[in-house]
C-alpha cells in the first residue's frame, strides 16, 4: 500500500456536485489502483451515490477532474463512459431485448462490432455470470438475481477498465442477493479495478482492499478494511458502522 | 311501416352506384394513408421535441402541438385551401394554387400530426429514465438509444392510442368534399342530386365508413396481440 501503481486506473481531483443550493459532493480526491477492490460506505444522502454517477457523467459534476488510466476527460463523454461499466440498484435492462440481446448492444452500437464476434464476446461473459442457458430469455422471466447477472455481464461486455457498482443489491431478497455477491467475489478475484457502493458491510470487509467512508460529501475515513471497521479514526465513522451492525 | 322503410333504404342503389362510390372510397384511403404518413413523421419529430431538455425546442413543440391540436379540421382544411396559396403566392410573388387533395393531406396531415404528438410523447415519457441511463453508461449515443432502446418500448406503449387517431383521422376524411375532393362524400352528394334519395345513399354511406374502420382496426389489433403475449409490453 505504501507504493501506489504509477498510473491508478480511476484518479478523482477535487469532484464537486451541486444540485441548485444544496452541495452534495464537497471536493472529493481519489485515486483507484488498477485491481483495486474500493468500497463506499456512508449514511443515505451522504454522496455515494452520487460520487459514483458523476463518474461517468450521468450526473454532470459542478467541478473537478477525472482521469481513466492517466488520460483526463475532457470531452469525450461517451468514449469515458464506454471505459466504465456501470451497475445500478434497478438492473435497468432492456425489456424487448433478450439476455443476449442486452449484453451485445453496447459492443454492436458503440464499439461497431461485427455482430458474430459480439454474440461469441456476450456468451462468454454470459458463462461469467452463469446464465449462458439463459441467453435466448426475456428479461420479465429471470429472478431478480439472475437479472442483476445479467446487468453485470452487460457492462463487462464493454470491456471496461474499472466497474462500477451502485448498490447493486439493495433491490434483491437475501438468498438472491448472494449470487450475485458471489458474481461480485468473482470479478475482485479476477483482478477487475471495481468501485462498489454497498450496505453489504460483511462484503465490503471481506472483499475489499480498501473501504472509504463518506460524509456530507467528504471523505471522512479511507483506508484498508481491518483499520475502517477494526479501528476508525473518524467519530462518524464509528458512530455509522455502530449503526449498521445493531 | 318497416316494409317502406325497408323500401326507401333499398341497398340496391347502393350497389348500382358502386363504381362511382369505389372511386370514392380510393380518394378517402389515398388521402388517408398519405395524411396519416405527414402526421407520423411529424409527431415523432414534435414528440421527441417536446421532451428535449432544449428549452427552446421544447417551447416551439409545445406551442406547435397546441396550435394544431385546437384548430378544427375543418377550419384547417379551408385555410390550406384558400388561404395558403395566398400566403404561399405573396411570398414568393408568383400565382401558386393548391389542388384540392394536396390541401386536404396537408391540413389533415398538421391537424392530426399535434394530437399524435402527445401521443409520442406521452409514450416516450413512459419509459423508465433507468433504461436510458443503463444504455448512457454504455457508451451508447443518444441517437442509438432513441432508435434502439427507447422508441421500440415506445411504440408499443403508444400503439392503443395511435390507433385510435388513425380511426379519427379515417373519419375525418369525410369532410374533404367541402373542397371538392370527389371522396365518398362527393359521389354521393352527385348521385343524390340526380336521384333525390337521401335516405339510402346517406346511410349506405355512413355503414361503409362504419365497416371499413371496424375491419382495419380489427386487422391491426390481431397483428398486434402477440406483443402483449411475450410479457414485455
């Protein structure tokens, strides 16, 4: 930890976020090394989301910088956001598309793929997540797990270099939230740079390698996750996650 | 009493006139479908217009929309008739006419053109801002996603109500005669001035109209059906 990657996979300078009056994102710094495992935890309204959706631009920050892989994003907004997969809470996949159909959209539309190579690229990530049986399926006829798969094989479809996860399983029962933790498991094993906005404090401490705990916008604690649950600096932090265990 | 009334319904004049009122009825679907052509084109371009984040746009579709959809067909119709092609010939200082059909496509194009936008609209808003963001952070741009992601669940949230608009539209086609398009309506206001019988040449003309809309919407709700049975719709 005492000597970071030359190039992080995600560098965040001084990220503001306003909507009208209120300040949600008060100068956020990170920086993600290539295969780090950064979880976000905070009370609701503290920014994470938020953080993680001006990441890509779906909400325009106020100011900052943001570089993938050393390069700055200036203007190029759809080739950034092709380089960061996003998961949401609501799966958001496309109805009157089927499961593969969902996974090789964006490689067909954005990447201008030759459509077998996407159908081989889609299946492959398909068998990723366990669901290539399902490939021809509608969506409305998979479990709300199965879907979330879907939407995590859809992303990294993309290829991208850091995933995105925006609690991407508060929507889901217990026993289906599992699989798709395990999906999660997975994809932190494999090396994938993910940075995953969660409630799940028993995946943020297990799978981690690093744990940021947002507050009013700020980072208030960061760091590997024995320190932020073992032993908190921040007051907050320790008054949060004494909220969260009981 | 029924037997005389049977006797001045009498279909078979009806049928006597058929060729003529075939002709017709080819006039009614010729400015039909080329009316319903202008006024699709038109909504979906008003339709995304109206929920652009563009102030601008979104305040020219609006008040384009509102325009059309409370100015009567019929008044619509008199003005591209009569007026238009006087503007038109001020403008471009040169004596300009418009025939009867190309006004009654144009007025009924643009008349039905604001009331389908709303329904574009109203379809468009209906798909849920998740699935836009899912193909946002994709990479995907926002022509695609219209095309591809958003106008397909559209469409078929609009299509009830697109054809109810269609079937107005079809009935509205009637009143094309006023400008003197030999529609239906024209033949059989020809037929009854030599024949005086209001009675069956009226009514023979309202069952057509009746006939051919329950027929057509039928046929496009049987094609229709097994959207809503794969579970998506």
């Amino acid at each position: 930890m005492t000597d970071p990657p030359a190039t992080p996979a995600l560098s965040v300078r001084n990220l503001h976020k306003s909507f009208g009056p209120l300040e949600v994102l008060r100068g956020i710094s990170l920086d993600i090394a290539q295969g780090a495992v950064v979880t976000l935890i905070g009370a609701s309204g503290s920014g994470k989301s938020t953080f993680l959706r001006c990441l890509n631009h779906l909400e325009q920050p106020t100011s900052g910088e943001i570089y993938v892989d050393g390069v700055p994003i200036t203007d190029d907004i759809a080739g950034l956001r092709a380089r960061l997969g996003m998961v949401f809470q609501q799966f958001n996949l496309w109805p009157h598309m089927t499961v593969l159909g969902n996974v090789i959209e964006a490689p067909l539309r954005v990447k201008r793929m030759p459509r077998p190579e996407a159908v081989a690229l889609g299946r492959r990530f398909l068998a990723k997540v366990n669901l290539l049986d399902k490939q021809d399926e509608y969506p409305a006829r998979l479990s709300g797990g199965q879907q979330q798969r879907v939407a995590i094989a859809r992303a990294l479809a993309m290829e991208p270099k850091v995933m995105l996860f925006d609690e991407a399983t508060s929507s889901l029962d217990p026993e289906l939230t599992n699989e798709v933790l395990a999906v999660m498991r997975d994809l932190a094993r494999d090396g994938t740079t993910m940075v995953v906005v969660t409630h799940e404090m028993a995946f943020a401490r297990e799978v981690s390698d690093r744990v940021v705990f947002l507050h009013m916008g700020q980072v208030e604690e960061d760091g590997p996750p024995a320190q932020v649950f073992g032993a908190p600096v921040s007051p907050r932090c320790r008054q949060f996650l004494s909220s969260v265990r009981a | 009493m029924f037997a005389r009334l049977g006797q001045s319904l009498d279909p078979a004049l009806f049928w006597d006139y058929r060729a003529t009122l075939l002709a017709g009825l080819v006039v009614n679907i010729g400015i039909f479908v080329a009316s319903a052509m202008l006024a699709s084109v038109l909504a979906v371009a008003i339709g995304v217009a109206r929920t652009s984040r563009n102030r601008l746009l979104r305040g020219v579709s609006t008040l384009y929309a509102e325009l059309f959809r409370n100015t009567p067909e019929y008044v619509l119709l008199v003005w591209a008739y009569y007026v238009l092609p006087l503007i038109l010939s001020r403008m471009l200082a040169h004596k300009l006419a418009i025939g009867p059909v190309p006004a009654a496509i144009l007025a009924l194009g643009f008349a039905y053109s604001g009331f389908m936008a709303e329904t574009v609209r109203a379809g468009l808003l209906a798909v849920p801002r998740g699935h836009r963001e899912a193909a946002l952070a994709l990479g995907i741009s926002h022509f695609d996603i219209l095309r591809r992601i958003v106008f397909p669940q559209a469409l078929r949230r609009m299509l009830p109500d697109a054809l109810n608009q269609y079937v107005s539209l079809f009935k509205a086609t009637s009143i094309v005669s006023l400008i003197s398009v030999e529609d239906i309506m024209y033949q059989v206001s020809m037929i009854n001035v030599e024949e005086m019988r209001p009675l069956p040449l009226y009514t023979g003309a309202a069952l057509l109209y009746c006939a051919i809309i329950i027929v057509a919407s039928q046929t496009i709700q049987a094609l229709t059906r097994n959207w809503h049975r794969r579970g998506w719709a």
